[in-house]
C-alpha cells in the first residue's frame, strides 16, 4: 500500500513507539518513532512531516518545548499531544502555543488511528481550500486590481489594447476608483515597462512649484534655488508621467503643457535651452473634461492632444458583484498586518455593505475594513456603525432627492459629512475614505 502521509511518533515509552508501529503498518500512513525529542526535531529539520504526535512528559525535551521549536520552523503542520489527565492544563497549553488536538492516557490505539486521520484529512481539505482561494484571487486580481464585473472587463480590455502603444491616456473616474492602478497597469504592460514611472498630483501644487516640479530649474531661477534640478518630465523621459487631477491646473499651466505634449520638449525655469524628452502623458481627472471644454475651464487643444486614448474608472456603486471580494481581499491583507484572526463580517453586515453606496470608493472601503480589522475581537466582524448613505439616502428628503447628477450627489454627501462632523476636515475625509487634500479641492470648487 503507498503510503503519502508521514507522521512522527514520539514517546519516550518504547511499548508505545512499538505499538504505534504495529498498528500503523495497515495504516495509510507511515509512520516513524522516536524515543529522543531532540532526534525527533532534527530530523523534522531535515526532512519534515505531514504530522507529529507527541508526549508532553519528557526528558530533554518537554512536549510541549518541542511544540514551540516545531512551529520556529513550521507555522502550520499539524501537531497532537498525548497527555495524562493529570496534565490536562498541559495540553489546554500546547493547544494555546499552536497544538492541533490532544488525545489523553490511556487512550485505545484505534482511537489515536481515527484522530489521526481526521487530522489528516482536515489538513488537506484545508491546504486544498487555500489552493482554490488562491486560484480564485488570481482571478479576481488582473493588473494588479480586483473585481471581475463586466465594468472591470472593459477597462482590462482596454489596458491590454493600448499598453504598448505610447498614445496619451486619459483616465476618467471619482475619487478613491483606483485611478493610479489603471495607470501603473498600462505602464507595466507596456515596452518600456523597464523605464521610469512617474507621479505628479496636480492638484497638491501651486503653479509654481508644479512648473519647478515637471520643468526642472537652473541655478539661480529663484530664491533659494542654490543648484540646478532635473525636472520630472526630464526623469521621466522614455517612460510614463501620471499627472493626477489634471482638471486642477491652471490656464497658464495648461498652456505650457500643451507645448511640452506637442513639441516632446521642455526649458527649465530659468533656462533658455529647450531638452528634448519622450514621455508618454497618462492624466487622471476626478471631473468631466468635455465638459470643462465646453465650459471653457478646459483648453479644448491640450484636451483633444491628450484624448487619444479615454479610459471610465466604474465607481463601486456601479459595480456592487466586485465588493465581496474587495472586502476579502482587504480583509486577508489587513489581517495579516495586524495580527488579527479574521475571516470576514456577519452576514446582515455584510447585506449592508453590499447595498451601500461607497461615495469614496474603493479606497473608502479599505478605510472601513482596516478601522474594523484592527479593532476585531473575534473571527467574524460586525459594522460599529451603519453608514450614513444606507437608509439615509433614499428618503424623500435625503441627499438624492430632486433625482440629482453624480456631481451633485457627491457634493451633497461631502457637504452632509462635514455638516455631520462639525466641520472637522480631518474626520471628514477619513469618513469618506479621501485624503484631505481632495476634500480641500472639492470645497474649493463648491464654494465657486
């Protein structure tokens, strides 16, 4: 009979090693005995096993000392100790260290065979479940994003389209949609993967500093400028420039990009000889851009110059199958971090979750699971507060009375939670899961 399984018996006693031998050679398992603990762990050490079988009461080495010096070497192969009644608070113990089960003396052969078993099974129908959570994670993850939505589809379709075409890009969606994925996920795919990948937000800087920033400058241009400085366009050159939140820049700005996206070349504040550079342009706005154009907010020629390629980042709301498995995914990632034995949230909080709104997204939602993570006591994790947007926003008098437009409905939930808030800023931007920065932007813009 193949044998597959291999377990370590050890046992000072040597009836109990001989007997275990005896009773395992039709067991579909083989078995290998050790009286010493040390000779025990060595040879874990060199070669393993699929699980152990221990008793606490040894010389040398206790039961559960070797317990300790196995998980040192492996976290999760399966580990029984054999214990007298006496020791019962022994094995409540090594059950505590990281033991797998306990089995007490005197025990029946066959029983010890059955546990065994069970043991064996349990582990490989968990070690099978990993396998397929992975397979599964793997194909909900694509260029490094999850979800597999049909709204998903068709940005990954796109990306795998355009990567290794230098086109300029434009990649439209709300804040907290991922935005800056989809952008690394084009230049990863790309030829030039290899090339530099640079991020710029527009919307954190000044005019000046943002022309200092992309242009470069020569010594001297200003006060404080005590040596000359590369620019990121010049840094970035034969590979990709994110300019996030385009939308915020300024005419005079826009002019002097529109130059740069035409001509592929740049003049360092206070410089006067044009460098040549090869930047594919991918920008993120958080706004219509048409309709800026059409406002006249927008140049209509650096628009159409960087319009080549139009790429909508779905908002959660408009893609609810995918945030199951966001919500796992955060929830394995943060669990790890901070040490938490979690599995997920019960299932009316889950029903919450999946039917609320999400105004800051994705990055709103990994907010919410790592508050929750970090505060969990327990493997299944119930919501410490139902958020605002579920049963709030569909009454006559909500937010999204009067059948708003997407803008308007952002604005009145962002103006409700400062409202909410007391005008805190902070805690107003951790609630909608926006760094403070964009909250700032966005009141900007309202107060207009």
């Amino acid at each position: 009979m193949q044998k597959h399984a291999r377990i370590l018996f050890v046992d000072d006693d040597p009836k109990a090693g001989e007997l275990m031998l005896r009773f395992a050679e039709d067991a579909p398992f083989g078995c290998t005995v050790f009286r010493d603990p040390m000779q025990a762990l060595e040879h874990f050490r060199e070669s393993g096993a699929d699980l152990i079988v221990s008793d606490l009461r040894m010389p040398k080495l206790s039961g559960i000392e070797l317990l300790s010096e196995i998980r040192n070497i492996d976290s999760s192969v399966p580990f029984i100790v054999i214990t007298a009644f006496s020791s019962i608070d022994d094995a409540i113990e090594a059950l505590r260290l990281g033991a797998t089960d306990f089995i007490k003396k005197p025990f029946d052969m066959d029983e010890l065979l059955i546990q065994i078993e069970k043991t064996l099974e349990r582990t490989r129908l968990q070690h099978e479940n990993r396998l397929l959570r992975r397979e599964l994670e793997d194909q909900r993850i694509r260029h490094e994003m999850i979800g597999d939505s049909r709204a998903m589809q068709e940005v990954y379709a796109v990306i795998e389209k355009i990567a290794d075409l230098r086109c300029n890009v434009i990649i439209e969606g709300e804040s907290g949609t991922g935005k800056e994925l989809v952008a690394r996920a084009i230049h990863r795919h790309s030829e030039d993967a290899d090339k530099p990948f640079v991020v710029i937000d527009c919307g954190a800087l000044s005019d000046t500093l943002l022309e200092s920033e992309l242009f470069g400058h020569e010594k001297g241009a200003f006060t404080g400028a005590s040596a000359s400085k590369p620019g990121l366009l010049e840094v970035a050159s034969g590979g990709t420039v994110f300019l996030d939140e385009i939308c915020n820049i300024s005419d005079n700005m826009q002019t002097k990009l529109l130059r740069v996206v035409q001509e592929q070349q740049i003049t360092r504040v206070g410089g006067v000889r044009p460098i040549d550079i090869d930047v594919r342009f991918v920008v993120a706005t958080n706004r219509n851009l048409e309709r800026m154009v059409a406002e006249g907010s927008f140049r209509h020629d650096l628009y159409h110059r960087l319009n080549v390629v139009r790429i909508r980042v779905p908002p959660l709301r408009e893609r609810r199958e995918d945030i199951p498995a966001l919500l796992q995914h955060y929830i394995d990632e943060l669990a790890g971090r901070y040490h938490r034995d979690v599995t997920g949230f019960d299932a009316a909080s889950m029903k919450t979750l999946c039917a609320y709104d999400w105004p800051g997204n994705v990055r709103e939602l990994r907010n919410l699971v790592e508050r929750h993570v970090a505060l969990a006591d327990g493997p299944l994790m119930r919501l410490d507060e139902i958020p605002s947007a579920v049963g709030e926003a569909g009454a006559d008098d909500g937010i999204d009375s009067g059948m708003p437009t997407i803008e308007e409905l952002e604005r009145r939930y962002i103006l409700k939670v400062l409202a909410h808030h007391g005008g805190n800023r902070e805690r107003t931007a951790r609630t909608l899961g926006i760094n403070k920065s964009t909250l700032w932007r966005k009141l900007q813009q309202y107060s207009d």
